[in-house]
C-alpha cells in the first residue's frame, strides 16, 4: 500500500514514517501543502495522510482542493486541534477520519487500516467503457470473448483513460500522471504507448477508440 503523508515538523515526519514502513507501507514524506497537493495530484496513492496545520496551503485547503478535482482517495487527517467544530470541518471537507495529536503510534496504524479497509470496499474492481471492460486487480483488458492482460505502463495509461473517459487529457498530463512526477522521459514515449492501446483495442474487437483532438489530447470514447 503507498501513502503520501504530509507533516512539516521534520521529527514527527520522521518518526511516522519510520513506523508505517516498519509496517511496510511506501510512504512519500512531503512537508507543505503545496508540495502536498501536487503529489497527491500527479501519483497514485492507496490513502493520504494530511497534517492541518502546513505553510503555504493549510490540510484543509489541499483537502478541499482534491475533492473539489474528483480525488476519492481516502484522507486521514492530523491536528493539534481537538475542539468539536474543527473536526466537523475536516469531514465536512471530505475527510475520511480525523486524529487529534498528540496521538499513539498504534492508534495511527489502526486509522490507517480501517482507511484502506473501507477504500477497498468500495473501490470497484472493474471499470466499463463501451463494449470494453478493465479489471484493475489483474490488468485484464477484455471485450466480448476476447481478452489480454496489460503490461505495467499500458495498464496505467489506460486505465487513467477509463477512469476519464470522455475527458480530453493532454500528453504532458498523460505523462506526469503515468510515468511519475519526476520522469525523464519526453512526451514522445505517451504517443508510443497510445500506439499500443489502439493496437489492443483493434485486436480485441471493440468498437472503443482513443479519439485525438489537434492542439488538445486525447480522449476515450465509446464506440456507436
């Protein structure tokens, strides 16, 4: 499981994920909400630990800002605060759990079980589109009969396309958002898996297609 965790004390940031990777959760460390808020934008993550109280955004701003986009990964907030408007601030935000600090490591951990346990329960395992259906606990692309498991990087781009089908995504977004925030590679190699997609497509019968709009990006859309 990989969690971003946001905390500007440099030893409580320290100290937490010491004791989440002890228990084997990936952890990003990232110690201001702006930091926050692109991280949490441009990578994948199981579920999002936000400190309230960060310079330049506040918890409550990158929050509000990640649902306000569609983000439904779950959000575990942590505060020195512990009156009851606050906390009815932060869920009323969209938070999935509240945590006043200082808190116990355990408690922390069970928070963040019981997080990803009701992600789980409701994250569908399929996602549709047209006659074409992606299964995202096994990468298996599938349309009628027909079917193939995805390699890595093919499964990401396209189910960043099912997940906005009907949106026009641009390269550079494609190309943050698959390949990492920090890549090296150049927008060529997002034309190149595109490629690939429209290939699995074709052999798989479906009638689905990666539409390109000239100065814009591309867009999934289901066939008639």
């Amino acid at each position: 499981m990989k969690l971003l965790y946001a905390e500007d004390e440099p030893a409580m940031s320290e100290a937490v994920v010491d004791i989440l990777s002890y228990h084997n959760y990936t952890v990003d460390a990232v110690y201001d909400g702006r930091e926050a808020l692109d991280y949490a934008r441009n990578e994948q993550y199981d579920g999002i630990i936000l400190d309230v109280m960060m310079p330049k955004l506040s918890g409550l701003e990158v929050l509000r800002e990640l649902r306000q986009s569609g983000c439904r990964t779950p959000v575990l907030l942590l505060t020195a605060k512990s009156e009851v408007e606050d906390r009815i601030e932060g869920l009323d935000a969209g938070a999935d759990d509240y945590l006043p600090k200082p808190f116990a490591m355990g408690e922390l951990l069970a928070r963040v079980r019981a997080m990803l346990r009701r992600r789980e329960e409701f994250t569908p395992n399929l996602i549709r589109c047209g006659d074409l259906q992606l299964n995202q606990q096994n990468a298996e692309l599938s349309c009628g009969g027909n079917s193939v498991v995805l390699p890595k990087l093919e499964y990401k781009l396209m189910e960043l396309l099912m997940l906005n089908q009907g949106i026009c995504l641009s390269t550079e977004d494609m190309l943050v958002k698959v390949w990492g925030y920090e890549t090296e590679s150049d927008i060529g190699v997002v034309w190149v898996y595109l490629s690939y997609l429209r290939k699995r497509l074709s052999a798989l019968g479906s009638t689905v297609e990666i539409k390109a709009r000239r100065g814009v990006g591309y867009t999934l859309e289901a066939g008639k």
